[in-house]
C-alpha cells in the first residue's frame, strides 16, 4: 500500500509561493539554439526562443539534498506527496510579450491545488503550480504546470499506449532522441531526474523501456512548430502529456491548422502520439497574470 497519505496535510500547501531571480545570458540562448540543432547566435536585446524559460532559476541543492530519483528531496515549496514517481503531466502557457536576452526575469510561483486521484496504476496525487513571469517591462509569460506523483508500478506492468493521431498534420518535424539531446536539455534545465539520462535506472527501478525525453522539451518543439504554422507566437499553449516517449528513434513533431490555431502532437516512431496540444492565436482567459 505504500506511505499513509494525510491529503488535508497536503492541501495546507495550497496558497505557497516562492519568488526566483535569473539572467537570460547570452550563453544560456545560445546553448539553448545549440541544444535544438540550430546554427543561432544571440546578442543582448535579442527576443529570446519560446520556452527557454523552463531554463531560468532552477531549483538548485546540493546532490545530498536529492532524492533516489535525483529531485530535490521531499519538502520545501512542494508538498510531501508520499509517492516515489513524479512526473510533469501538462500544463499552459500564456504569452504576453517576448522575454529578450539580457533580461532580469523575476519567477513567481504559486502552489493552487492538491487533489487525489485513483488510476489504473494506483493512487495519484496532481500539484497544480502557477508561474509568472516578469521583467522590468512587466509580465512576459504566466505558466499553469501539472505534476503528477503516483505509485512505484510493478515490474511487469505495461507502458501505456498512446492514440493514434486524429488530424493529418499540415506540418512535420523530425527529431532524433539521442541520449545528447536529452543530457543537453538536463544540463540546460539543472533537471537531476534520473530518468532522462541514467539507463540502468530507468530500467531496472522505474520500469521503461529506456531513457524518456522530456516532457517540456516535447512541448518547447510543438510551440515552436505553433509559431510557425500561425506566423506568430501563439497567444495559448495547452498541452498534455499521453504516453511515455522513450530515446533510441526518429520521432515527430505535428501540427494541423483548425481555423484560429493548431492541433499539435508528438509521435513516436510507431506513429502514436505522446503528447499531445493546442496552441491559439487568441488568448483563452484561463491564465490569469499574476
């Protein structure tokens, strides 16, 4: 059965905030167009890719302030959830205006919910976290983040399947998840998560298949594939993520124009989508701004 889960304890971390500070370096946007195989240099005033925020003021301790899974430990801004597997299930994105390099970008975050759930795999615990972004020129971006925790799963349980697709995409993009791509956006983000990068533990202790690609580098790809198909960054990003996507193959990145915005998923080679999102020019007045 696992840990005691005391909800109400949980919940009393509804209300939290925490307040961070970064650069957007020269060094930080160019590593970041390095990282996503693009010949791009930056210069301060330049406006900045589409979600290299999830870059700036990562939480940084010490590697014996980690936990087995290479997350900070339990505690802190969080809530305690009681559960050994974190993971981010989706969220959206408001855009206000561009972050530009050499920007001083204020993070404020906010716990809103903590709510329990019970799935097929086990019990479920979902954080829901609001992020505002500010420069001295106002709020850049807001950012609603969904983690979810959940039980260990046996050793012979099935990875879950993803749908097949239910747009035929207007355009395609091919990546290729190399264990590089997935160390660099790590190093990138400072994401210890073990998953990304340590194969003797994600196989052996959590159960895949291989090494999973991030979920916030799935959806950087499909809002810059948003941008392209409307000419323009989108006002709203949702996305969600489906089914685990595992390193070792060619897998795409989607979208199909329906009137005012795009349908987006990512595939794996099997065609299967693994995240899925929609991304729209007008703003859906469900991310508030502050």
């Amino acid at each position: 059965m696992g840990e005691p889960m005391d909800l109400e304890h949980l919940k009393s971390w509804v209300g939290r905030t925490d307040e961070a500070h970064d650069v957007l370096s020269v060094r930080l946007a160019d590593g970041f167009a390095a990282m996503l195989d693009r010949e791009e240099t930056f210069a301060d005033g330049d406006e900045a890719p589409l979600c290299l925020h999830w870059c700036l003021a990562p939480a940084t301790v010490p590697n014996g302030a980690t936990g087995p899974d290479g997350h900070p430990a339990r505690g802190g801004f969080l809530p305690p959830v009681p559960l050994p597997r974190r993971m981010w299930a989706g969220g959206e994105i408001a855009f206000h205006a561009p972050l530009r390099v050499g920007d001083v970008v204020t993070r404020r975050s906010t716990i809103e919910d903590v709510a329990a759930k019970e799935g097929r795999s086990g019990r479920l615990v979902f954080v829901t976290v609001r992020h505002a972004y500010k420069t001295d020129r106002g709020t850049a971006l807001t950012d609603r983040q969904d983690i979810v925790y959940r039980d260990a799963a046996p050793p012979d349980a099935r990875q879950p399947q993803g749908p097949e697709p239910s747009h035929g995409a207007d355009e395609v993009r091919e990546v290729d998840a190399t264990p590089l791509l997935l160390f660099r956006y790590s190093a990138l983000t400072f994401n210890g998560h073990r998953i990304h990068y340590d194969r003797d533990y994600v196989t052996k202790e959590e159960g895949y298949p291989g090494l999973v690609v991030h979920g916030p580098l799935q959806a950087t790809l499909l809002v810059q594939l948003a941008a392209l198909a409307l000419d323009g960054t989108p006002a709203t990003f949702a996305y969600r993520g489906v089914a685990p996507l595992i390193d070792g193959a060619t897998f795409t990145v989607n979208a199909a124009r329906t009137g005012d915005g795009v349908v987006l998923w990512t595939a794996g080679a099997d065609g299967r989508v693994r995240m899925s999102g929609e991304a729209s020019r007008q703003p859906t007045g469900t991310t508030s701004t502050s």
